[in-house]
C-alpha cells in the first residue's frame, strides 16, 4: 500500500502562562496523531497574563527543545487564520475534567463555524496532571511553594 505523503499538522493554542507538565503531556500525546504540532502562544491580552508573551514564547520554546517535530510561534490574531497559514487540519486541546468541557466546547463550535475544514481534536490529560494549571502553579511558585514536578524543568527559573 501506498503511504499519504500529506503532513498531519495540528495547532495546539494556549496562554502557557507558565507552560506546565499538563500541557506537554497534551503536545506528547498530540504527536502520536500527527507529524508536527505546532504550539500557538496567545497574545491574549484580556486574561492579563503574568508573564509577557515573549517569555511564554522562550518557555514553550525552551520545553521542547528537544524535539523536531514541535515548533513554538506566537500569535496575536484569529486561532483558524493562525492554523490555515500553517496548513493545519486540526486543532489539538486537552481535557482534564468535565468542567473543562463547556468552554472547549463553545471554543470548537465557533471555531468549526469560522473554518468548517478545520477539526478540534482532544486528548485526555494524564491523571496526575488533570489537577495542574498555569494559574495553581503561578499562585503556589508566587508563594514560595515547589513547583519542580509540574512544570518543565526550563521553567523553573522563570518562576524563581
Ligand atoms: O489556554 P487558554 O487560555 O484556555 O487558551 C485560549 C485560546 C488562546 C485557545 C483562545 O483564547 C483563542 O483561541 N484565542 C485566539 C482568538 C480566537 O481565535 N478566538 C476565537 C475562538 S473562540
């Protein structure tokens, strides 16, 4: 049989203020469906994130140095333009619990509707993790709490 030559590429779109352990479990678990996932750090200005995108940018970046087939960009506009320029078929989004739920799925509807071509994809977060977010770990790291065993190592002194 002939193999398809097309490139599966998801987006996978987030604040990662700070990026944690969840988050690539989420990407690791992504590259088992697709070639290269592409991990979009939004600008997000209305969550008024603690970290200035740059930095959440060099985090993601820095997390997954090691690996070829994930590439960090920031991005500031649409989710589904940001995916069409990369030619991305899907979006890649992880769910921790059912209260995750309502709002990814109001976020995939609108999206299907501004790109009827473009599929949401979700992964179910490792179990040690699906009590691990960006805003737990900034609370815990701003009081001096370890944070060492959820968030990627890189991390670490941005939180320090
Ligand atoms: O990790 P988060 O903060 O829940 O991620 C939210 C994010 C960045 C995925 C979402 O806010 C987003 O897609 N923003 C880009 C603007 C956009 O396309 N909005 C329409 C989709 S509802």
């Amino acid at each position: 049989m002939k193999r398809n030559p097309i490139q599966r590429i998801a987006i996978y779109p987030g604040t990662f203020d700070p990026i944690t352990l969840g988050h690539v479990d989420v990407v690791t678990r992504g590259l088992k469906l697709f070639d290269q996932i592409v991990v979009a750090v939004a600008e997000n200005p209305g969550k008024g994130p603690m970290f200035d995108l740059d930095t959440r940018l060099h985090m993601v970046a820095e997390s997954f140095a090691n690996e070829v087939r994930v590439e960090a960009v920031q991005f500031s506009g649409l989710l589904v333009e940001l995916a069409r320029s990369h030619g991305a078929q899907a979006i890649l989004r992880g769910l921790r619990a059912a209260s995750d739920f309502e709002y990814e799925f109001q976020m995939a509807t609108m999206n299907r509707r501004l790109d009827a071509e473009l599929e949401s994809v979700f992964v179910m977060a490792r179990e040690d993790y699906t009590f691990v977010s960006s805003r737990f770990i900034r609370e815990i790291a701003g009081m001096g709490g370890d944070v060492s065993e959820l968030v990627p190592a890189p991390v670490l002194h941005y939180l320090s």
